[in-house]
C-alpha cells in the first residue's frame, strides 16, 4: 500500500492540470478578493476581510484538492479499465480506495497552507501562534469528508461526466456555504441552510479561531454526519461496480 500511495503522489504531482485548479486557483481569487474587499471597514469584535477571505479560500482550495485526486480520477481510471488493472494487484480493493483518499487528504494540507502564506506575504496577515495551528490543523481535518464524496463521485460518474459534475457540485456547494460572500449577509433561510452544509462549518472553525473564540461543537458533528453518508454512497457504489463486473 504504502508503494500505490507513492505512486499517486508521483502522479499527482506531474499533472500540471490538477496543480493549477489546486493550487494556483485558490492563491489567485484570494488575491482578487483581498484585494477588492480585503480592506473594507469591519465591526469591532469581527473578523478583518483579509482573514475572512483567507479562511474561505484556502478551504476552497483544500476541497478542490480532494474532490479532484479522486472523483474524476476514478472515473477515469474505471472507464479506461487501469482501475480493473489495480484490482489484480496483490492489494485489497478497500486498500486501493484509501490510498486515494489519503494522498488527496495530504496533498489538501500544501494547497491549504500556500493560501496562508500568500495572505501573510500580501496582506500581513497576523494571528498567534496557538491561532495558526488551531487553523492549520482543523481546518485540515475539517476538509477530509470530501476525499470520501470525491471516491463517491467517482462510482456514481463515468469519465464522460465525472468533472463536470464533480465542479458543478464543489462550486454549488462552495457558494451555499459561504465561501464566495460572507455567510452573514445571506438571508436567514440560505443562513440556515448554509450552517448544515460541510463547506460552511469546515470554514467556521477557521473563522472562530482567527476571532478569538472556541470552535462550536456543531462544526465536527456535522463533518462526521456529511463524511458517514459520503462512506456510506460510496461504499455502495463500489459493491454494486464490483457486483456488475
């Protein structure tokens, strides 16, 4: 497992397609947002433009890094018949899917702290050093559910369909969540329905930290609940391929 692993590390790493959505694409709208609305006048007690939109952009890009190392992929890979080929490798079939999920999961962290980076060379970016590993760590943690909904996408699509259905629903998501405009200025009803969306409350964590505050315990419940069905869709997808094959 641990040679399959590095493998798609390698892989990944020399698909120049999936570095630039990943990792130029998150830098690139945080400087357009910063620098548009980064400056604007806040509430005392709230949280600057600049965190705010740090915060939203890099677990936008962290999203897109594991929904794209798996969904389309995995489609692909099916369609072509190289993921049939994986199967006969003295490897489990689980063992394959996990390996996915984990190189998608660890290739989200660099995308994510490029983001940080960016905002503290650009913008001067300042938080504590308990705030920046609050951040980094849970805000980590907080996009892992979407490696499983990228396996996901991976059975319910075919090549043909898998990235075009895969960003219409990262895009859909990343906007009901909150992560295009503040979620505060939403009406109360998409306010709400942001709030049981994983792209909002993987945001929030990052939110409350750079605010000063403790991160609500809705937050890591609802990741759980969206990262149980995104396991559950996936694992009868991949019985029922197996079943058809």
């Amino acid at each position: 497992m641990k040679g399959y692993i590095r493998v798609e590390m390698l892989r990944t790493l020399r698909d120049p397609f999936y570095l630039f959505l990943a990792v130029v694409v998150p830098i690139g709208f945080y400087l357009l947002f910063a620098g548009l609305f980064g400056s604007s006048p806040h509430p005392a007690g709230t949280l600057s433009g600049n965190v705010g939109i740090m915060v939203a952009m890099a677990v936008y890009g962290g999203i897109w890094a594991c929904l794209v190392a798996t969904g389309p992929r995995i489609a692909n890979e099916r369609g072509s018949g190289w993921f049939r080929q994986l199967q006969l490798l003295p490897i489990a079939p689980w063992k394959i899917l996990v390996g996915r999920a984990l190189v998608a999961i660890l290739f989200a962290l660099p995308t994510m702290l490029l983001v940080y980076g960016t905002a503290v060379l650009t913008h001067d970016v300042r938080l504590s050093a308990g705030e920046w590993i609050g951040i980094i760590v849970l805000m980590w943690i907080g996009v892992w559910p979407f490696a499983l909904l990228g396996i996901a996408l991976g059975y319910v699509t075919n090549e043909t369909t898998s990235f075009g259905i895969t960003y219409g629903l990262y895009m859909a998501l990343s906007a009901a969540g909150g992560l295009w405009v503040p979620p505060t200025i939403f009406p109360s009803a998409m306010r709400s329905l942001a709030k049981m969306l994983p792209t909002y409350q993987a945001a929030d964590l990052g939110w409350r930290i750079a605010g000063g505050h403790a991160p609500e315990l809705v937050s890591p419940v609802v990741l759980v609940l969206w990262a149980l069905v995104f396991l559950l869709v996936a694992a009868l997808f991949a019985r029922r391929a197996a079943v058809v094959r």
